[in-house]
C-alpha cells in the first residue's frame, strides 16, 4: 500500500479500516479551531462524501456559578471536503465479451493540474473480491465436523463439508481453467473501482494546496457553498472524461464506503495514476459464449436487481450453486420443494447459506445479517408461469430471479421489467412474442426454437446480447446431470 506523496495522508490500508478513502481523510484532517476562522463554515450544507461543522463545548473544571462564562463555543471546522465516485462499465449486468477499455492514463494528472478546479490530489482505489473468498474452507469443515459428538451427526457434516468443498474448488477450477486457456485473470466474485477526490478549504495548514483552491472557490460564490460547486464541477470534469472510455461514475453516499471494507475485502490497491487501470466488473461466471469467452453476470449491484428466466429448473439451479460459489445466500420460494429437496440436502449448502420456502408467505430468513458485498443475496421465486405477488428482501446487494417454465402473455411484465432476461429453448410462438416484447433480431427470434439444452440467450435492459453454453463443473456433472430444458 501507499501514501500519497507529500499530504501526510493515511496510506491505503488506514483508509480501508476506517471505512474508505474519504472517511480516512477526514479523520486525519479534523481539528479544533475557533468558529472564526473559516468565514462562512458555519452554513456547511449537507452532501455526499461532506464534512459538516459540530457544535461543541469546552468541558471546564470549574462547577461553581461561573461556568456558564467560562465555556466557549467552538466547533470542529472541516480541513477539505471530499467525494468519492464509484466507476463502472456502461452495462456492468452483462459485460462485453471485449476486454474494457483502460481508464484513461492523463484523467488523475488532467484533474491535478486544472486551475479552474484547484483539487488537493485525486486517486483511484480498487477494491477486489476473489470468488469464494467467503466460503468455509474444506478444513475448516472437517475440524467442525469432527467436533460433533453423535457418529451420526459427525458422518452428515463430513458428507456435508465434503460436498461444500467440492462444490467451491469445482467452480474455481473452471474459472482457472478458462483463464488460463485466455491468458488472462480469473474472474474476480467482485470488483469496485473509486476514484477519490479531494479538496482543501481556507485555513488548513496546508496553505499551499488551501492557496491554490482559493481562487475558484471564490469564483463558486465563496464558503462552504463555493466548495462544493467546486468539488461537484470535479466530479462532473471526471465523469465527462470517462465516458469517451465506456465508463460511467455514480457518486456514493456515506453509507456506501463507510463500513469496513478491510475486514470485507480480499485485496485493496490504490493507484496513483491511472495507466493501464481498467474498471471490469466481477460477477458470476455462468459459462462461455460461442467463441468460448466467459459470460460473466454481474447479478449483485448497489441496487435491487430484478432478473427472469424463462426455462428449465436445472438452470435455476445451476446459478443458485454458482452464486452460492461466490459466497451468496440463497432464498429458494417454490411450490415444489420435492424438487428442490436435493439441493437442499446434498448441495453441501448448509442452513446458513440457502433456505427453501414454500409460496405464499413473506420471503425471508431473519436470521440472516444484511446483504453485503461480499454476501449478497439471491431469491429464486420457482413459482410457476404466473407468479403471485409476494414481499420479498429488496436492497442493495440482493438479486430476484423469477423463474418462468414458458412464455406467458399476462406474466409479460416480468421480462419488460427486467434488468436481465435468460431465456432458453422455446417454441417459435413465445419466440416471435419474445421479439415482440423485448426487441430481438430477426436472428436470435429464429436461434431461439433450435437451441440446445445447455444453452442460453441473455438479454440485458441496455440490449445487450449474449449466447451463453452452460459450462458445467465436474462436480455439478456428477450432482444435477446433463443439462435439461
């Protein structure tokens, strides 16, 4: 990890403990001064990645009757103020099977040097989560099966650790495998890309860089108000500069990187300038395309994602045991649970990760913490052609897939609705529907009724197009058999 040259700020691995790049810089940048200093610092408005002023009050020693003259008011007046821009690809859901496109390498120097905006220093910070990351290691497993006391229950949770662990090294090996055939990484459960802005207000001791923004402060109408036009003209100036690139930026609120990402996140690396850096999503690896180049799904995003698939269960099944692979928790709603008994059961999937309900009642599992980055969580609603409406866990970090055995007019709404559609084999009436609905080609309208069982056509709300083989793993060969429709 590494400090930023010359700001005595906190090196990277300080900003990930105390909850992202912004929130370590404040801390390391707040002091006492006396409400004078700052004109204006007492009209601090609220905003994304803002310090606000803090009223506070000498503790003085003296008890008696003159310790109402002997306090004074004095606040915790903000050094900078900062914002933090989240950077992704324009359609992050489906990602282009073409490498993206590097960030690019003059963006961090070209917003350093703009006099107009004056900042302190810009950089950006990626943060990684390789898959399984979250999943039970095989010995940690086997010590806890070996803990139990009855031979029974000791032999389940071996049978049990024992199909997690194949389960997890099943879907690394793939991944590894195709990486390797493509001379490339493999493909991460997670990838965030910020890029962290800074900007120092009147009166910090760092006069240099408070001197330099000075001027177009003033020329955004003074005080606080003035600074963060200032920051936001950066934000705007950064986000114009990505979109030429393929990228485009969301600015996060303080609850989106405040929380520990270090106790969260595999890997952290921060960079100082931007050459060679690329913004690719993670995501759920689901197979290959024609030319064997991995179809990634980035199913679990900032916001509700709502998904359908028209198509058999075994692929509803197939990406409950891949995101389970990559630490999510799993909600199946089913008015078979026969069917989904297996899976329950011999999947290695224990009650911590996946639950099976019955339709009807409201989808959940209170025992379970919050949906995170690193455990999202997905509900499969296995419910027929006709789903009835249920409540069902919406939030950041959770995924709803609406499983659909056909093409149904009055359920039509499901797949307009979607930001991610997968559709298999299916008559060429529901075809000619489909195109109708969702705008497909002369092409994938008459691919669609000649597919085979392994494959998938996946469409996202940005239209983007892409034919998926379900590349299966050994282990899921060997538990959920050949691909069906």
């Amino acid at each position: 990890m590494r400090a930023f040259a010359g700001m005595g700020l906190a090196s990277a691995a300080e900003v990930t403990a105390t909850g992202g790049p912004a929130v370590a810089w404040r801390l390391r940048a707040r002091r006492e001064q006396p409400e004078a200093t700052i004109s204006g610092a007492a009209a601090v408005m609220p905003g994304r990645g803002r310090d606000h002023a803090v009223d506070r009050e000498d503790q003085s020693p003296d008890k008696g009757s003159n310790k109402a003259k002997n306090k004074t008011s004095r606040k915790l007046i903000p050094d900078h103020i900062s914002a933090v821009l989240e950077i992704e690809p324009l359609d992050a859901i489906l990602p282009s099977p073409d490498p993206p496109t590097s960030i690019p390498p003059r963006l961090l120097t070209d917003l350093r040097a703009d006099p107009l905006l004056g900042l302190a220093d810009i950089r950006l910070v990626q943060h990684i989560q390789p898959t399984g990351h979250s999943q039970p290691t095989s010995a940690a497993l086997a010590e806890h099966a070996l803990a139990l006391a009855h031979p029974q229950a000791r032999a389940h949770a071996q049978a049990h650790a024992h199909a997690q662990a194949e389960a997890s090294a099943s879907y690394q090996t793939l991944n590894h495998d195709l990486a390797r055939r493509l001379g490339t990484e493999p493909i991460p459960a997670a990838r965030l890309t910020w890029l962290a802005l800074r900007l120092e207000l009147p009166g910090s001791r760092r006069q240099a860089r408070a001197a330099r923004a000075a001027g177009p402060i003033l020329a955004r109408g003074g005080g606080m108000t003035g600074a963060q036009r200032t920051l936001d003209k950066a934000a705007r100036t950064a986000s114009a500069k990505l979109s030429p690139a393929g990228y485009h930026t969301l600015t996060l609120a303080d609850s989106d990187y405040r929380p520990g990402y270090r106790s969260e996140m595999a890997e952290t690396r921060d960079f100082l300038d931007a050459e060679g850096v690329s913004a690719a999503p993670g995501g759920v690896l689901i197979g290959v395309d024609p030319a064997h180049r991995p179809v990634t799904l980035g199913l679990f995003r900032r916001m509700t994602l709502n998904a359908a698939v028209v198509g058999g269960r075994y692929l509803a099944e197939t990406l409950v045991l891949r995101c389970a692979a990559i630490g999510a928790r799993v909600i199946v709603e089913t008015a078979r649970k026969d069917e989904w008994d297996p899976v329950l059961l011999h999947s290695g999937l224990g009650q911590e990760h996946l639950t099976v309900q019955p339709v009807g009642r409201p989808v959940g599992n209170p025992g379970w913490p919050a949906p995170s980055m690193v455990a999202p969580l997905l509900v499969v609603r296995d419910c027929g052609a006709r789903p009835p409406f249920a409540s069902v866990p919406r939030g950041p970090w959770t995924t709803i897939v609406t499983l659909l055995p056909y093409f149904d007019p009055r359920t039509a709404g499901y797949l307009r609705d979607a930001d991610l559609v997968g559709m298999q084999r299916m008559p060429r009436e529901e075809a000619a529907m489909a195109r109708h609905l969702l705008g497909l080609s002369d092409k994938d309208t008459t691919a669609l009724p000649d597919l085979p069982d392994s494959m998938v056509l996946w469409r996202s709300r940005k239209r983007s197009m892409r034919y998926c083989e379900l590349a299966q793993t050994r282990w899921e060969q060997a538990f959920l058999g050949e691909p069906l429709r």
